[in-house]
C-alpha cells in the first residue's frame, strides 16, 4: 500500500487526502473559492471545513506598518 511506502503513521481516509489537497490548494495561493468549486462544495463555509491556517503562512505575513517604516530607511540612504 502506498501509505505504509510513504511510512505515513497515520490512518488514511478520502476525507484526509480531501482535506490535505484542499489545505495544499490554499497554501499554494489558491483562491478558496476555486477550490470551493473543485471541491464542488455550494457553501464556501463548507471549503473552510477542509482548510486550516498554517503557521508557516502566517509567518509570511508581513505588517503594513514595518513595510513603512523600511520604505523610509531605504529612501533615507
């Protein structure tokens, strides 16, 4: 079985492979509602069941105000 060649621990279902392609999709900058549409869900509230936030995405969110701040030292150069 692939799982025991990946030496994937974890039991696997179709929900997780849904909900780990569904998360992938997300992660790699996929609009939620394109995967909300591929999913064929109706409800967007029914995509954000699959998903989840990773910290990893978190960290790449940079804050507005040290965007500006940087702005100013580089033009003060």
């Amino acid at each position: 079985m692939a799982r025991e060649q990946a030496e994937i621990k974890k039991d696997v279902t179709i929900h997780s492979l849904r909900h780990s392609f569904a998360t992938h999709l997300l992660e790699n900058g996929i609009d939620l509602r394109y995967i909300q549409e591929i999913l064929g869900h109706k409800s967007s509230k029914t995509t954000e069941i699959y998903t989840h936030v990773s910290n990893k995405d978190l960290m790449k969110i940079r804050n507005p105000l040290d965007q500006i701040l940087e702005g100013k030292r580089d033009s003060s150069l």
